[in-house]
C-alpha cells in the first residue's frame, strides 16, 4: 500500500517505530507527550494516542501512570525485527519485480544509495 493510502495512525505509527530503531528514542526513555507528538507533527491528539496504544498493545511502550510513556526495554531490536521481516515479506517482492522489469543492475542501484 502506497503512504499516501495509508491512515495517518499508520504514518505516525512508522516515524516512531523508525525513531526507536534509529536511536533517537531509546530503551527506558520517555516519549513525547501525545499532545507535544501532536503539535510536533500537526496532528490531532487522539490519532497520536491510536499510534500510541498500538506500540502499548504490543508491549513496546509502558505507560507510567502521571508521568508519561517509556520505551519498553527490547522495544528496538523487536521493532528492526518485525519491520525487517513486513519489508522482506511485503515490499521486497514488488520492489525486486520491478527492479528486474526495468533491467536495473545490482551494482548500478547500490551505488546510488551509498
């Protein structure tokens, strides 16, 4: 599905799955505020509290009651684990299909992301 397709949830969802597998939010460390989130992205609260209890339900976040949302510890190494395998499984066949009908070389597309 194209980002465009996608539910913002989804979208929101992604950027923070990739700032915990980036480092950016590490284990044990507080997440923004779903309303500071919000502002920060320009989106209503209450999609960034959807984004938010998705990770909870998945035991990537824990919640401290009054204090705010931590990074569960494992949280980056299950994120790169599962988002590893939905790209391998998911986007690599149609990406790989097109490579191959476009008659890219191997060689020539690394390079170009190096």
């Amino acid at each position: 599905m194209s980002s465009a397709g996608r539910p913002v949830y989804l979208k929101l969802r992604d950027q923070i799955a990739a700032a915990i597998i980036d480092g950016r939010y590490r284990e044990g460390e507080l997440l923004p505020s779903v309303r500071a989130f919000a502002a920060e992205q320009g989106a209503n609260p209450l999609t960034v509290a959807k984004a938010y209890q998705q990770f909870q339900a998945e035991g990537l976040i824990e919640v401290q009651r009054g204090v705010g949302m931590y990074v569960a510890p494992g949280a980056a190494e299950a994120l790169l684990r599962s988002e590893r395998e939905s790209f391998l499984g998911e986007e690599w066949p149609e990406i790989a299909t097109r490579i191959l009908r476009l008659r890219i070389d191997p060689a020539e597309l690394l390079q170009t992301v190096r």
